[in-house]
C-alpha cells in the first residue's frame, strides 16, 4: 500500500486516479511514500528516508525544498504547462487592460450609480466616455521573454490578435521550439526585443539567472510607452527599477499578479491577487497531471518532469514479479553502475534491461532483473560511498 500525504486542496478529478485498494490518501497519513501539494511551503523536516517524492500540482517549486530532497534522494516534480491555458487568457486580459480605459470606466460607471434618472446618466456616460479612450492591440508589438509551455501559447495568442510577436528564450527546447508559431521573430538579445515591443510579457521561472532580469538597464531599452506584464514571477522586477521607469514615464503600465503595497494606488499600475492559474480547469489538470507522475514513479520508477532529476522512462517488463525492479540514486561519479552491477553478479542475478541518466551533480538509474535481489545486496549497494537512495520496485 503506498502513502501519500496531501497537503492544501487538491482536485478530485486527480485524487479520485490513486486506486483505492492501492494507495491511502489524506492530509494526516503518516509515513508518506510521496507528498502532493500545491502552494503549501514544505518543512525540510518532512524530508526523510522514507519519503521517494514530492508532487507540485503547479509550476513553481518555491514552496519544495528542493536542495534537501535532492540531497536525500527524493525527487521533486512539477506540471509545467497543465496551467498554461489558464494563465495564458490572463495575460490576454492584462494586454486589454492595459491598452484600453476599462478599470477607470467601469470605476467612474460605478461611482456615479447614485443618479437615479436613466436619460441624466446616459447624458453623463455619452459626455465622459472619450477620456477613457485606449488603442487596439491588433497591429502592436508583443514581446515574449520565456517560449516555454506559457509562452509559446503567448505568442500564439499575439499572432491570432494580428499582432506582431517578438520572442525571446536562450535556453529554449526542442519540444518548445515546435510548439512556436513560425511568425514569431525570435530576438538574439533582450535589449532587441525591449526596444521593439509595445507590450512586453514576462514567462521565466525564478532562478539565479533570472532574478532582477527586468533591471535599469532593460528599462532604459524599453520602447517609450510600452507597458510591462509579469505572470512569471515577481522576483523577475528589479522593483526599485520598475519605479523609476513608471516615474520617468517611459513605462505606461505595469500588470502583474503579484501584488506589493508599495506600489498600490498607483493609476499606472494593476495588480491581480496571483489567480493566474486560479481555474478550475488549470487545478484539474495540475492534479491529474501530478498523480499520473508520482504513480508512474512509485510503481515503475519512471521520471517525468522532475525539477531536480533527470528524466526517464524504462518500459517495464511484461508480468515482472515484484521487487524485480531496482531505481537507484547516487551522485553523478564515475564507476558507479559498474560498482552496483557487480553486486548483482555476485548474487548470480542477470540484468534483463538498464538505464542510466545524470543530471548536475546527480544520476538515476533503472535496472530490471531476472529474480529481485536480496536484502543482503541492497544493503550493500546503499553503503557504497555516493549512493543516495536505493529502491526496489
């Protein structure tokens, strides 16, 4: 029976895919064999020996110790793209708002509902609409920093709206590469794509890299005028930047959905409370898409988008028995497989299939075999020096 410990509320639509006579689910379940949550901040505490994985049904593993998981072995997915529709028609509404009066001419609509007389109020209306005037988006420049599985749908949106589409992402993959429309102009620098765009919309992840990305310096590129969106992340805006450049004028707008009440007030700003992926259909797919992976990993030992491992997937062998299956983590050294394979030999067990990936500093590996080892070989392959964790499935 496999354990998993729920945290925040996660959809039925994925809890209702653990099989019942397998799996016992629920927020007080002890000794968990994986951990599902969403925005719940996860203890370094609630990393133990234990524990094989860590499900985020979301994008962001902010919330994950991801360094102390990794350290004990426990791999940490994520379900990059199962909210990318949700967030993508935000983005849409934050280039309308930001384009056309529609806040201050829904507020003046409302401040003014105590005129009783229709005709006097339609008077009112007809007589203050021009100062609430804005542009079309159709036939302005959108630029896209990020073309992943939010992005790449970003700019598909941009070039359905008739609008041009800039993009920008250095470490775009294959996979993305093909989703991308073959109308986006893809920019070699971001100073290129700031200084081109009416609309610049943000999709990166928070890492070293990408930390203050919005800087002074990309401010000062900006087209005049042009207005800045941050669905991303809010460490991505250098914020003391972000102000400067909506003082000076040459930022219009700033939508995020990152609230900071220093900036509140503001007629150029417009914050949403983080409802990016706040759909029912965006939570659905996150938790089915996170159930699918932490069951594929706990029975088969398969890995599909994990942020801290690599991936892989070994087609499991017809009418195993249990135990046949090894997965081991260790650090990513030379002579490490043949150290764990000999092991093997010594007990006269054949290796019917393997696989080995690395990823930074770490590797995993998938060895099915012809009989499963005994405790004895387990043991001696978890105290081989750079073995992280051994699991027999």
């Amino acid at each position: 029976m496999y354990r998993i410990q729920t945290y925040n509320s996660i959809a039925d639509k994925g809890l209702e895919i653990f099989p019942d006579n397998a799996y016992e689910v629920g927020s007080s379940v002890p000794d968990p064999d994986a951990i599902l949550l969403r925005s719940h901040k996860l203890d370094p505490k609630a990393v133990n020996d234990g524990l094989r994985a860590v499900a985020r049904a979301g994008a962001g593993t902010n919330n994950v110790p991801v360094s102390a998981c990794t350290e004990a072995g426990v791999v940490v997915f994520n379900t990059p793209g199962a909210n990318a529709n949700a967030v993508k028609e935000l983005v849409l509404c934050g280039l309308l708002l930001a384009s056309r009066g529609i806040l201050q001419g829904i507020r003046f609509a409302e401040e003014n509902s105590d005129l009783r007389d229709h005709a006097e109020y339609s008077s009112l209306i007809e007589k203050n609409k021009k100062q609430f005037k804005g542009a079309e988006i159709a036939g302005k420049t959108l630029g896209v920093i990020g073309l992943g599985a939010i992005g790449s749908r970003v700019a598909e949106m941009g070039i359905r709206l008739n609008m041009k589409v800039l993009g920008y992402d250095p470490a775009l993959s294959v996979d993305a590469a093909w989703r991308l429309p073959s109308q986006v102009a893809r920019m070699e620098s971001l100073q290129a794509l700031a200084a081109s765009s009416d609309f610049v919309s943000l999709h990166l992840p928070v890492l070293d890299t990408t930390r203050g990305l919005m800087n002074g310096e990309l401010f000062s590129a900006m087209k005049p005028g042009a207005s800045l969106l941050n669905f991303a992340r809010e460490e991505i805006v250098d914020t003391d930047a972000l102000r400067q450049a909506l003082d000076s004028g040459r930022l219009a707008k700033y939508v995020s959905d990152f609230p900071r009440p220093d900036l509140l007030g503001r007629k150029d700003v417009i914050f949403m409370p983080h409802i990016g992926a706040s759909t029912r259909e965006a939570e659905e797919n996150c938790a089915v898409m996170a159930v699918n992976q932490l069951r594929d990993f706990l029975e088969n030992g398969n890995i599909r988008n994990s942020v801290n491992f690599p991936d892989l997937y070994l087609d499991p062998v017809p009418n195993a028995s249990p135990g046949t299956r090894l997965a081991v983590a260790n650090l990513n050294v030379p002579r490490m497989l043949g150290q764990i394979t000999s092991i093997l030999a010594d007990q006269n067990i054949n290796v019917i299939d393997m696989l080995n990936k690395s990823r930074g500093d770490v590797a995993y590996n998938l060895i099915d075999m012809e009989h499963p080892a005994p405790d004895s070989a387990l043991d001696a392959m978890r105290n081989i020096e750079h073995v992280i964790k051994v699991t027999a499935i």
